[in-house]
C-alpha cells in the first residue's frame, strides 16, 4: 500500500504541476500584456526601474508639484512647504531650499539666462538667480500660474494661467529680458500640463473643464480642439513626437490614453494607476512611466505606435505621484526621480531609481 500511495502522491504532484504551467501559459497579463510582460512581481534585476537611493528633505511638509533639472542640480516644488528644494544630483544631497513662494507648483530651469522660473498658484512667476538662488523679480499672472516650459531655441518660458474661461491661457515669458510678452493663447478654460513641438510649432495642451486637448500652431496662431471621448479630467501629458504620439493621463477613468498628433485619433486606451500627477515618455526605450498617489509607477511599453502593453508596475508609496525623468543625459546619470510625502513619522524624500534597459 506504502508503494501504490507514493506512486498516487508522485502522480498528482505532476498533475497539479502541469496544470499550474497550464494556466500560466494561458493568463494574461494587466491591461492585456502578454504573459511574458514584467509585472511588480518580476525579479528586481528584470525591473525597468530599480530603487537605489533616497535623499531625505527633512523640512518638506505636505504634498509635492513639479520637478525640472538644469546645470547638475533638480529642482523639486515643495507645495505643502511653500518652497522649492535644491538638490545637487551628483553629490546626492539637498543642497538649498528657496523659501516663501506662496503655492509653488511648476518650475522650469533655462541654462542660457542661467534662471530658475517658479509659478505659484498665487498669481505670479518668481525667476531666481540659477547660481545664487536670489529673487530677481516676479510677474504678475492673475488667476495663476501652473506649469511651465522652457523653449530653449527661442529662450522663453511658456506659463499655463488663469482658473476659468476668461483667464485660462498660455502666456509666454522672454527669458533674457524677464518680461512678460504679447504672445497669449486664451483657451476657454484652466489649462493643466502641456507639450511644446521642439522640430514643429504645435502645443498640446490639457484643458479638463472643457474635457479637450487644445493644439495651438505657434505659427498660424490658430487652435484646434480635440474632443476626448469616454474619458475625461486629463491633467498629466508626454509627446513622442518622432511617432507622432501624445500621451494623456486622465483621472476619469484612471487610464493612459494614446492620440496620433497628426489626426487627432485616440488610438490606445490601457488601464492605469490612479491619482497621477505625471506622465514621461522615454524616447531611448519607448516607454511612459506613469506614477500614481495610488502607490505605484506603471511602465507601458510601446510595441508600434498604436500598441502599448503594461510592462511592469512599480511598488512605492501612498502620494508619491509627482515624479521627474529628464532622458538620458550621460554614463550613470539615466535616472528616474520620485517625491515621496511624509508620512507617519518619516520624512519626506526623493527617491532615485536607475532606469534599466
């Protein structure tokens, strides 16, 4: 009996192991990835990004806004704090905190007029001295300021302002001269992130309370509309503009939504991590990382322009959506940047990730 019951027991391990392949060939992955996609339970070496360091920010309280880098250093907008940190990123440590902006959210760094630009939710953009971090001036923006991008080939600093259908723009700051220009794109509503064309004229903008995307031609002057269908509260956005390729985080449903800039098309529409804040496209790999306040970093992969699969979802931390990625920029430096809030005890943080091919 001892010999027959082996055999039985010998026999049903091969059953059950065969049926657990069986189902592991035929499971499919989140957002419908293939089964060989990489998911938050992948080996850490088989990651897309892998968590190799934190710098503390003892004194940054509450919630974080936007990141951007120039000349060695990122620049994180300490909302909650009133504040922007600097962080030195080769040394790996906090370096200054610029203190007293009231509602800090975008900032954007130009490396020819060596400046830091800050926009504050209440109605100004602060520039700062890039070496000194001293208050140069600041310009008016009623309603306020939010995000801000820097053209580097014109030297100005684009600024989506304004809180309702009478304000709601995109205004433009010459970044030699610190003044405000005549270049206004009134959009009928408050404006959220946005892309500018670095090889064309067209801006991409956010425009949630009209649920559209506004693309305004910097040299026609005109705006098309593009109308979202079956989602809407788009707030983060990322261009691949080699592909022709907009990326939209909306919150309603929390998805990524993909659009061919050439027609305007939806073409992709994937399941996401909610809360999100931002959206970067990695042009290297043909990636979009997408953190969430949720608590994790979802990675898509682009198979063609118009296919994209969930490659690996990141574990973090409960509202740490707000995030930097800058491309690669040199041997060791091809890094990902999340702001953690403090929480229960511990401090606030930026975590560094190392981006893996």
């Amino acid at each position: 009996m001892k010999k027959v019951s082996s055999i039985c027991v010998a026999l049903a391990m091969l059953i059950t192991l065969a049926a657990i392949a069986g189902a592991q060939k035929n499971s499919i992955a989140p957002n419908g990835a293939p089964p060989n996609a990489q998911t938050a339970a992948a080996p850490e070496r088989d990651k897309p990004l892998v968590l190799t360091e934190a710098i503390p920010l003892e004194n940054a309280k509450g919630r974080f806004d936007h990141f951007a880098t120039g000349r060695g250093r990122l620049f994180v907008s300490a909302l909650g704090s009133n504040a922007v940190e600097v962080i030195n990123i080769s040394g790996r440590i906090l370096e200054h905190t610029i203190s007293g902006i009231p509602d800090p959210q975008g900032v954007a760094f130009s490396p020819e007029t060596n400046k830091l630009f800050v926009a504050s939710g209440e109605g100004k953009v602060y520039i700062y001295d890039g070496k000194t971090f001293e208050l140069i001036t600041s310009i008016d923006f009623p309603g306020g300021a939010d995000n801000l991008r820097y053209d580097a080939a014109n030297n100005r600093v684009y600024v989506a302002c304004g809180d309702d259908e009478q304000t709601g723009a995109i205004a433009t700051i010459d970044a030699t001269t610190n003044q405000r220009l005549d270049e206004v794109y009134k959009l009928g509503g408050e404006p959220e992130s946005f892309q500018l064309e670095k090889s064309g004229p067209n801006i991409y903008v956010n425009v949630p309370p009209l649920k559209q995307i506004a693309v305004i031609n910097r040299a026609t002057k005109a705006i098309t509309r593009w109308n979202l269908k079956g989602v809407e509260e788009n707030f983060s956005m990322a261009l691949d503009e080699a592909d022709h390729r907009l990326f939209v985080g909306v919150h309603v449903p929390p998805r990524l939504a993909v659009f061919d800039t050439a027609s305007g098309r939806m073409v992709a529409v994937l399941r996401s991590v909610q809360d999100m804040d931002d959206l970067y496209f990695d042009s290297d790999r043909k990636r979009v990382y997408m953190p969430g306040g949720e608590g994790f970093i979802d990675v898509f992969q682009m198979t063609d322009p118009d296919h994209y699969h969930l490659l690996s979802k990141i574990p973090t931390a409960l509202g740490a959506r707000t995030a930097g990625y800058f491309g690669k920029a040199g041997k060791g430096f091809d890094r990902f940047y999340l702001a953690v809030p403090a929480r229960g005890g511990q401090p606030a943080e930026v975590r560094i990730y190392t981006v893996q091919d």
